[in-house]
C-alpha cells in the first residue's frame, strides 16, 4: 500500500515531453496514471515573429524593392497596395498566415512572412500590406544566427555551417 498524491502543473506546451520524461522517472512505482488537459490561454511569455518600426517610412513599393534586395529575391507576392507610407512591420518568418490578425491588432502597415494562401490576401482587408517572400526566402538567414550563437556559446567547439541549398522550390 503506498500513499497517493496529487500534482497538477500548469506548463508551457514546449516544455511536454521534459514534464512527462520527469514524471516516468521520479514516479515511486511502475503504472504511472496522469492526464494532461491543454488551456487554450495565450502567453505572454513566448510567441514567434516580430514588430518594429521603420526609421524612415517609405513608400510600398520602396518598402517591396527593399525586401527583394535584402532577401536576394527576383520576385515576392503581396496583397493589394494600399497608397499609405509603410512604418510599423510585422515580420514572421516561415509559414505565417496564422500571424495576420495579430499584425493587424498591432496595427502594423505591413506583414512579412511566407505561404500564404489565395484567401490569405483578402485578410489584409485593406488594413495591411501583406508580403509573402517564400519559406525558404524568410529563414534563410536563421542558420547563420544559429551559428554565430553556437561560436558565441561553446567557443572551444568546431561549428561547420553546411553550405547545400535545401530549398525544395525553384523560380525561372
């Protein structure tokens, strides 16, 4: 006979399998009876993308011409201009489309992301530029962030940035 107790945690959703691993290990006995229920609350903590806001505002065309030299792009798609200066910009790389509301919300002038769907661009209601660079084209960058960080971590340990394309999508 042993005593039972109780827990319940409340935990962010990345953190599941570190919580679940925790438990099957420090459990006294072998059958582990757990239930995990998911809270559709919003965090505040942690969220992906980012705002900010232009130095000097520009024209959206600029703005567009911009990203496409930034970026190395040949061609982006984006919803209807609007005739407004672009200040505020919500970036959000990969596949943001779930993104739009939020950028809207923060009233930015613009939103930066990739995959965007046909129906995505209505979203913009008029509000919004919209801009879809590509998926590969809005994280291409991450990787070298990552290694600058790794260098900056673990100096004594050897970081090879591999230099193979892997964008599956090509353009002519």
């Amino acid at each position: 006979m042993v005593k039972e107790v109780q827990l319940n945690l409340i935990f962010q959703k990345h953190l599941h399998q570190k919580v679940l691993q925790a438990l099957f290990e420090n459990h006294p006995y072998e059958e582990v009876a757990f239930e995990v229920n998911s809270l559709e609350n919003t965090n505040q903590d942690i969220g992906m993308g980012t705002l900010g806001t232009l130095e000097n505002p520009m024209s959206e065309n600029s703005f567009l011409e911009l990203l496409k030299e930034k970026l190395g792009l040949s061609m982006l798609r984006h919803s209807d201009l609007l005739n407004k200066k672009i200040s505020k910009v919500a970036v959000l790389g990969g596949s943001g489309s779930f993104g739009i509301n939020e950028a809207s919300q923060q009233k930015a002038d613009a939103f930066v992301t990739a995959d965007l769907k046909y129906h995505d661009f209505f979203r913009s209601e008029k509000q919004l530029l919209l801009v879809d660079v590509g998926h590969y084209e809005s994280e291409q960058f991450t990787k070298n962030l990552i290694v600058d960080y790794l260098n900056e971590k673990l100096p004594n340990f050897a970081v090879d940035l591999s230099l193979t394309k892997s964008n599956p999508v090509n353009y002519k």
